[in-house]
C-alpha cells in the first residue's frame, strides 16, 4: 500500500474517532471538564505510554544518527516558524496576532501528529516525531507563551525537564540504549495496552475540542490565510528545502508531515486563558484541524 493510500485510509479512521468526539461532546456525554480530564489523561500517561514503547526498537548507529539529524532539522524548523511568524500576518490586531503566529510556531503534531505518523511509519515513525517535539515543546513554553503572557528561562527549563512525554523520551533512551532489556509482562502489557488507546483518545478529544468552537465566521480571510500557511505553504517550503538536502527519507517525511498539522489546540486554551480572542483562535483551530483530513494524505503524494 503506497503512503497515500496508507494515509487516505488511516484519515477516514481518524475522521469517525473525531466525528464520534464531536457528537459524545454536542450530546453532552463529553463535558468541557470531561474534555479537559481526557486531554490530561492523553498527555500525562497514554502519550508517553506510546512514546516508551516506540523506542522499543534495535539500536543502531543510523538509528541514533536518524534521531539526531532529526533534533538538527526541527531545530531549524522552528527558527523558520519564528521568522516567518512576524511577517505572514499583516494587518492584524494584536489580540488576533497573538494567536496566529502562535498557531504557527505550535502547530498539533503532539495530539494529531503522533498517531498519523506512527501509522504511516510505524515505531520508527512514532520515535522520530517524540525527537521532533522537543524544540517545539521549549518553542511552546518559552516564545509561543510570551505572545500571550510573560514566560522567564527557569519556568520554560522546569516545564521541559518534566514534561511527562519529554520523560517518556529520557526512559526510553535509556532502555533503547540498554539494548530494551525484556519488561516484566504485567509492565509490557499495561504499556502496551495503554500505547493502543492513543489515536481512539487523541482524536475523540479533538473532535470534542472542534464541539466547543463556537462562531465559525466562513467568511474571515484571515482564518483562511491562515489556513493555508499552516497546512499548504509551509509544508511545502519544508519540502522544497529537506528535497535538496542529503536526508533520511524517513527523517524527511516525518518532518514534512509535522510541518503540515493543524493548529494545536493549545492556541484556543491559551486565548481564552490570557484574554486572547478565543473566538477566533477557536475558528483557527477547528478549520485547519477539518482541511487537514484532506491535505495530509495529498502531502503523501511528495513522500
């Protein structure tokens, strides 16, 4: 099966698990608490169930190389997002500004992009994108939250030190690195049992994330600019640059479909939070998280 169709299929799965979100939250069996108690728990425990047991591979020396051209080029990814932030918005008010480059600078490749990726690339997949979270994770905690709030060097340094999905990464390095000495099967199970639930909890999440969104304005060129920067043109110029450069394909592909995620749903929470327009970070987020279900598998095309 080609990387489009493996893509097409897996989109239509993840669109009946959002799908199934947005209807549990409208009928009121999600509730903003549920809602609130489903993303902790995908966060502080299916995640990083997920993210030790994808490290459960054969060490090699490609492998470590992989991982570390892989840190290299997110890196220089995300000083791109940083730069091309100031310039793409125009016009904009500073309330709304806030959240558009917000959403550029931290797009969904945690909730979403984990498990689209790790179906198309599977463990080595999965590995690869747990790397690439970690400049985007300080990006988040250190520029992402000072367009909405004062952030200080310690906080950023204590939120990454013990992130539960960055502690997830140190204890599967270190089993990785001590050749994935075989775990209690009570302990294998549990870890493997929980890793299972990650796409069915993540997308049942965003979809009564999408539930939440309220006053989806079609008509605001901004959102739609927004759009297609977040899921056209900047996966596009992560391509065209990774394309001329001497890279893992593998490494390639990963980053360019995390170039391509959505908005993270962290850009809404974070508006309402701080007196943002959460309206419009709503809007941001539920448009691009919709149009990636049809730019994802179209972005396999470049793979």
């Amino acid at each position: 099966m080609s990387s489009f169709e493996t893509m097409a299929t897996l989109q239509m799965q993840l669109f009946l698990f959002i799908l199934a979100g947005f209807v549990l939250a409208k009928a009121g069996a999600i509730s903003p608490a549920g809602r609130k108690s489903l993303s902790d728990l995908l966060i502080d425990f299916i995640l990083p169930c997920n993210i030790v047991c994808s490290f459960q591979i054969d060490l090699s020396g490609d492998l470590l190389a992989a991982c570390a051209v892989m840190l290299a080029v997110s890196l220089g990814v995300q000083a791109f997002y940083l730069l091309v932030s100031r310039f793409l918005y125009p016009g904009a008010g500073p309330s709304r500004l806030a959240c558009l480059r917000y959403g550029t600078l931290c797009s969904n490749a945690g909730f979403l992009g984990i498990p689209i990726i790790g179906g198309v690339y599977g463990a080595m997949g999965t590995l690869l994108a747990s790397v690439m979270l970690i400049p985007q994770r300080v990006v988040m905690w250190s520029a992402g939250l000072s367009l909405f709030t004062h952030t200080d060097g310690r906080s950023v340094l204590r939120k990454l030190a013990t992130h539960p999905c960055i502690v997830a990464v140190y204890i599967g390095f270190a089993l990785m690195l001590a050749g994935n000495p075989a775990l209690p099967a009570p302990v294998q199970t549990a870890l493997s049992g929980a890793s299972g639930c990650t796409t069915c909890i993540s997308m049942l999440t965003i979809g009564s994330i999408l539930a939440g969104a309220t006053h989806i304005d079609l008509r605001d060129r901004m959102m739609w600019w927004y759009t297609l920067v977040r899921l056209v043109l900047i996966p596009l110029a992560v391509y065209a640059v990774l394309r001329a450069l001497p890279i893992n394909p593998v490494v390639r592909g990963v980053m360019v479909l995390a170039s391509g995620m959505p908005a993270g749903s962290t850009t809404a929470i974070l508006a309402a939070r701080y007196d943002g327009d959460a309206p419009f970070a709503s809007c941001l987020v539920f448009t691009s998280t919709l149009l990636s279900l049809i730019t994802l598998p179209l972005l396999c095309l470049l793979l």
